[in-house]
C-alpha cells in the first residue's frame, strides 16, 4: 500500500484540495481529521471538527481513542487501499498518525506550498480566522449523522480543464465547529415541534399534533407523535406525505438527520378546523 502525507499548516486550505491531490497521486483513499475517505464517502471513523474543544478535536485527529483506533485500522484491513494520502498540520503529526495505525513508511511528503500559491493559502487562513470555516472532503449528505443539527454548506469543486471547460472534481462540506466560534448555539425541542406542527396543520388531511416527543441526540432525532386527521383521506398517503415533508423541512431548517419517525393515528375529525397558530 502507497502512503503519502499532505503537510500544511491550521487553515491553509488542505482538505479543500485533498481530493484533487489524492487523484493526482492515484491514491483511493484519505485521512483527514479522523475520518477515512473513499470516492467520496466516509468509510470509517468520527470527524474531529465535531469535537466541543480544540483538544478534543486535536485527540480524535490523532486516534487517542483506542475504539476509533481500531475502526480506522480494521476498515483498512478490510477495504484494501492501494494508496492512502494522510493529511496533517506538521511532520511530526502525520508521523504519529502512521505510527498509531500501523500503516508504515511514507513514499513522499507533500506540502500546501506545493500546490497552493501563497495568496491562496493567506486567504484560506483568513477564512478560517475571520469566519470559522472548516472543509470536510466529502458530500454534505455523507456528514448528516455525524453533524446532525448543524449547519452545512455543500461545496462543488470543479478543476479548469482548457478555456470553458471544468472537471468535477466532487463535492466538499463546509461547517462551523463548535469550538471555532465564540459562544455555543442550541436548537430546543420546542423549536423542532413548532416546526413540525407547523407543517402537519397546514396539510387539509391533517387536523393537529395531539402529542409529541423528540429526542435530540448528537447522531440525530428520535420523534414519536401522535396526531388527529380529518376523515375522507387516505390514512397511509396522509402518513407518508407528512413523514416526507416534516423531514424534508428538518433538513432544510438545521440540516437534521432523523433517525426513528414515528407517527401514531390517535383519532378522526370530520371536519377540518382553521389552524391555530
């Protein structure tokens, strides 16, 4: 198996460009930040700009934990890499991470000054510095679970191939770490059920929410409702329609992943009353 390291410094736009230095490089398969990359997808792994400090997220990036340890080490026993690109903020860090994974020497070392114009990197930095920002090297979809009830923006990344011509070179992630900002934000479980409710009074099959419950983990949410329909409807339709729409609006409103949806048909009213805001 190939190893090579990307080196560069906090914020110099290293998992911006990993993708395309990976491809450069005919390597299949990433580390970054404690979360190994295939094609696009997470493999294995937590990321750590999850993390609620800097030394938390410094200890997932280096695979302290002996449980995230072994994940990484049995999905490359597993998976088979032909060549894997290891990012990380110094020598000395990259170092570690071969040493703790058992994944042997480097082939070569190859730093953001290679690939990147000093303009670029002072940019990125000032990114990182002024606004928080941090590139996760997959597709907003792949971090759902693991960012449940943050704010994601996809990035589409594209490589000029000759004058008017682009290659996709795929879809990266851009969040907010907790700990890259000053303060901490909360999304309470009466902000999910008004937004549920929202949407189930505003459906003509749909009369109210009669009771509701979530659970807001850090993998997702858990609901369980009850609710009373208007008679005449399709009882599944209504159901399923609903389902679709409230996580749809999740999603739309902080990016939820939901988990378990459960809605429970508690009684039927034959006709449909004004909604009560």
């Amino acid at each position: 198996m190939r190893l090579v390291a990307f080196v560069g410094a906090s914020g110099s736009g290293k998992s911006h460009r990993a993708l395309w230095v990976a491809r450069e490089n005919d390597l299949d398969y990433i580390i970054d930040d404690g979360i190994l990359i295939h094609e696009n997808s997470i493999v294995a792994g937590k990321s750590a700009k999850k993390a609620p400090s800097k030394i938390g997220s410094v200890k997932i990036a280096l695979f302290y934990e002996e449980e995230h340890r072994n994940s990484i080490k049995k999905a490359i026993e597993e998976h088979q890499p032909k060549g894997i690109l290891v990012l990380g903020t110094s020598d000395a860090m990259v170092e570690r991470i071969a040493k703790v994974l058992e994944l042997g020497e480097y082939e070569k070392r190859i730093y953001i000054e290679d690939v990147a114009s000093p303009y670029e990197i002072e940019q990125a930095k000032k990114t990182r510095i002024d606004q928080g920002k941090h590139v996760i090297p997959v597709p907003t979809m792949q971090l759902k679970k693991q960012f449940s009830g943050y704010f994601l923006d996809p990035l589409q990344i594209f490589r000029r191939k000759g004058k008017g011509h682009f290659q996709n070179i795929g879809e990266k992630s851009v969040v907010r770490p907790t700990f890259s900002y000053y303060g901490k934000y909360t999304i309470s479980d009466y902000a999910i059920y008004q937004l549920v409710n929202y949407t189930i009074v505003t459906m003509p099959q749909m009369e109210k929410v009669s009771r509701f419950r979530t659970s807001n983990t850090p993998d997702g949410l858990y609901i369980d409702m009850d609710v009373i329909m208007v008679f005449g409807y399709n009882l599944l339709e209504a159901v399923k329609a609903a389902r679709a729409q409230i996580i749809k609006e999740l999603d739309r409103f902080a990016g939820f992943n939901v988990n378990s949806f459960n809605i429970n048909i508690k009684n039927l009213v034959f006709k449909k009353s004004p909604p009560d805001f």
